[in-house]
RNA sequence: GGAGAGGUGACCGAGCUGGCUGAAGGUGCACGCCUGCUAAGCGUGUGUGGGUCUAAAGCCCACCGAGGGUUCGAAUCCCUCCCUCUCCGCCA
C-alpha cells in the first residue's frame, strides 16, 4: 500500500507505475474518496468536538442541579447529525480503502519498463548448458524409469498438478528441501520458521496477495482461511501490526512450507510433469531490514538464493524483471531460471523481490527512530528454491547414458543411503 | 463442541454503581540531578493515527480485542464475533 500522501503528491509517477505494470487501479476514484473522506472527516471531527464540549457542561449543571434541558435539546439533535455523518464517513472509509489496496507498489527506478518477458534483461548466466554424448532423456523418462513420481495417481486423489512422489523421489524431494534449509541456516544466517500453511484475510491482504489474486488462491469457505501461495505471506506477517525492537533488525526468516496454486488461467501451459502444479514444496527467504538497507539485502537474497544453484552445479541465468512481469506488491525482482537440458529449456526456480515499505504499510510492521518516531520498514522476500523444478533441473542435468543418476557431492548428508541416487 | 473466567498503554495492573480517565499506581525505558565505584535516591518525560498551523508549540478528533447498539455522554451498560486461560467431551 502507498502513503496516501505520498500518492497525493506524486500523482503522475503512480498513474506512470499503474500503467507500467499492467495494472487497473483506479486513481480517479480513490482521489475522490480520499477528498471525500476528509471532508466528511471534518465535519465529523467539529461536530463531535462541540457534543464534548457541551456534553461536559450538562455533566456540570446537572451537578449543581440546574436544568439542562435546553442543552440536552440542542445535543439530542447534533448526535442525529454525528450518527448520520459518521455512517457516511464509514462508507466513505470503505471505498477509500478499497481503492487503495488495489494501487501497485511503484518501480523502482532501475526496473526496465517493458509489458512481456522480452522485456526483462539477463542480468548474468553461471555455468554453461551441459553437453551429452547421448539424447539426455526429460525429467518424467527419468522418473519413469526409477520410479520416482506417480502423477496418475496423484490425479486420482486431488486431480492434476498434485504430484505423488515414490520411493527415491520422495527422499530427494526431502532432502532438497533439508539441503536447501540448512545452508540458509548455517551459511546465510537465517532463523527457521515453521509456519501454519492456511491464513486468515488480513494476512493476505497484508503482503498484497488481496484482494487482486483471491481468484488464484484455494480458499476454505467454513474459516475463511486461505491455503498459502507462498510461505511470504506467514512468515512476513509474523510481525504484522507490530512495532519492532530499536536492535531488532534485520531479521532473516527461512521457512519452508507446501505452497497452492489454482493456477486459473494458465491450463495447458507448461504443463508437462512437474512444470506447472497446483502444491509444490518452496524453501522461501523472508527478511525485515531498514529502508536505506534493502536494495544492499536484495543482492544478497538474490546470491544466497544462487549459491544453492552453484551448489548443485547447476547452470542458470538471473533476470531483472520489467515492470510488466513485477508483481503488484514488489518495487524490483530478479528472477533465477535454472536451465533443464531434458526438457529444453530456462525454467524458474526463484524469485527475489524488494518490497521496501509496501507491504510493511499494509501490514503495519514498523520501528521507531532515535527521537521515537514510527517508520515502516523494507520487507524483501526470496525464493531458496522452489522445488519441483529444481528436481527436473537437478534429474536431468545428472542423468546417465544408462538412465541412472550421479547427484553433486552437495546432497552427500541429505539423501538416505541405498536409494539409487546416492553419489 | 459444552461450562466458566478474562482481553486496558513496552510490561504488570486499577478503573467496570456511565461524565472531571488517553486512562491511577507500579515496573521498564529516556534525559537531567545527586553519588569514590556499584546500589539506592530525586526530578522530568515516556502510545498510535488523523486534522488545524508556514513550522514548532498549542488546540481539536479517534482509538481501553473487533464490530454494532443504548445514551446528551461509554474503557465502563447491552448484542454479535474473535482470541486467551481453566474444566469437561472428542480426536491426530
């Protein structure tokens, strides 16, 4: 969410980021709203201001018992007036609202303005596409032929894009995610989280998922609650509404969790195995810093985020998104594309997003400067990875002529013995 | 799910026979004073958001879990919901 102010003030750059990044807020409406708002504000305001006042004095009269009732005549009325005022400055509040959290957060500066993926620019590539002396098989061959995944029954118990993992491909699945933990852990420094995967309104509305994506999201009708996209929105919520410590920053949460997506929309795209799925597992990076520190920790998100990549010996690229594929609540994104030789092509493993003060303003997490002042923090998120197709990546770049597997050395530790992919 | 108790500022805790309580008192914290050091002591200050104002000060409005209601006036009375605790039931 932007500052009202801020919007108020800078009115063309945030009709320019609306329009840049695809966007549909109303900018026109909420104005009205807000001058709406104010004025009804003030009335309000003079109005109750004056039943204070005079309320006061009947308490004083009736005390020293003098009659008051052309006071209580004159008060009966003004508080017909308040109670009228007040229901249409609640309204006036709502659509306020309502348009306000459906503003995108602005792109920062450097983000490339472009409206598809042509748009985005290769920032850097590590390592190089792997040769084979022989036609290297996709990842659902290679899964075929060691028993790895059973899709077709995972379609029977949910539907599609609800993958079964078997035997050797559970256990790598698991210890991905254990590898992946602990090195965010021990060598990044972040605190694991283990967080509930089924969160109220507020909270998804408080790191931008709502309202704008309620169409992509699982939703439990009973609770209103909501299944999880993304493992940001618990743990960035975690200090929603709160005023942090003066030494409380940063703070760097890793969590791992089940993530689901509907995935409305994009049927029939990418959908080969484990490409595109409505639960996948996600190892996610969330940390809480101070506004003048967040591009410096974006870099760092993004290297710790690579570091399990070159890990695993994996090549991939990092692109900077452009402002068409930034998501509404971010300011910058870089995303990581790991590339699958069996499959042919860059898929995305990561994304890493500076949300600076956008998602810190709707959820209220702030800090008090040294006179004592509130701020809102920056809140940055990163994927440390996505699972599903780091598993295609990791099956297809380490498969042999003889459809067998030689995992990197990285996994040693993380993968039980006699599993056939032991290295 | 049933019965009961309760949700007040950073924390503890009064207020809850409606008005002078944004909220006593204490702790903590900040600054100042005092003090060989430490400890203790004294003084002052210490919520958030909005508005008014060139700015500060000042003043005004809102907020005592959330939302409604009663009333001239509600932290205080009534209703609904949420949450916490205790007991019972049920179940991984």
């Amino acid at each position: 969410m932007l500052d009202l102010k801020f919007i108020r003030a800078n009115i063309d750059l945030v009709r320019q980021a609306i329009t840049n990044k695809n966007e549909k807020a109303d900018l026109d409406a909420l104005l009205e709203a807000d001058e709406a708002r104010r004025s009804l504000q003030h009335d309000f305001d003079t109005l109750k201001a004056r039943q204070n006042k005079v309320s006061q004095e009947i308490a004083k009269a009736k005390k020293a018992g003098e009659d008051a009732g052309e006071m209580l005549a004159e008060m009966a009325e003004v508080a017909e007036q308040i109670k009228e005022i007040n229901a249409n400055l609640s309204q006036a509040n709502a659509r306020l609202e309502e348009q306000q959290l459906r503003v995108p957060n602005v792109p920062h500066p450097s983000v490339p303005v472009g409206f598809n993926e042509e748009a985005n620019r290769v920032v850097r590539e590590w390592g190089a596409k792997r040769e084979f002396s022989f036609e290297p098989l996709d990842h659902l061959e290679l899964a075929e032929k060691n028993g790895l995944l059973d899709l077709p029954r995972g379609a029977k118990l949910s539907g599609s894009g609800f993958p079964v993992y078997t035997g050797a491909g559970a256990a790598l699945e698991r210890g991905l995610i254990n590898f992946m933990l602990d090195m965010h852990i021990r060598d990044h420094g972040y605190t694991e989280v283990a967080v509930p995967i089924l969160v109220n309104r507020k909270s998804m509305t408080g790191t931008g998922q709502l309202p704008k994506l309620e169409e992509d999201m699982y939703h439990i009708d009973q609770d209103d609650l909501f299944l999880i996209p993304t493992a940001e929105v618990p743990v960035t919520n975690l200090h929603a509404e709160e005023i942090l410590k003066p030494d409380q920053l940063p703070l760097k949460y890793v969590a791992y969790t089940p993530c689901f997506r509907r995935e409305a929309g994009s049927y029939g795209k990418d959908t080969r195995g484990l490409q595109r799925l409505h639960q996948f597992n996600k190892v996610e990076m969330v940390r809480f810093v101070e506004p003048e520190a967040s591009y410096t920790a974006l870099d760092e998100m993004l290297g710790e985020a690579e570091a399990i990549l070159r890990a695993l010996g994996l090549h991939y690229r990092v692109l900077e998104l452009c402002t068409g594929d930034l998501s509404f609540a971010s300011a910058k994104t870089y995303d990581i594309e790991v590339w699958a030789p069996g499959t042919g092509k860059y898929l995305e493993v990561s994304s890493v997003s500076n949300f600076e003060d956008f998602q810190a303003r709707r959820a209220g997490i702030r800090k008090k400067d040294p006179q004592g002042k509130p701020y809102f923090v920056h809140t940055l998120n990163g994927s440390g990875l996505a699972t599903p197709r780091l598993f295609i990546a990791l099956l297809e770049s380490c498969q042999t002529p003889s459809g067998g597997f030689e995992l990197p050395d990285a996994l040693k530790g993380h993968l039980p013995p006699g599993m056939g992919l032991t290295p």
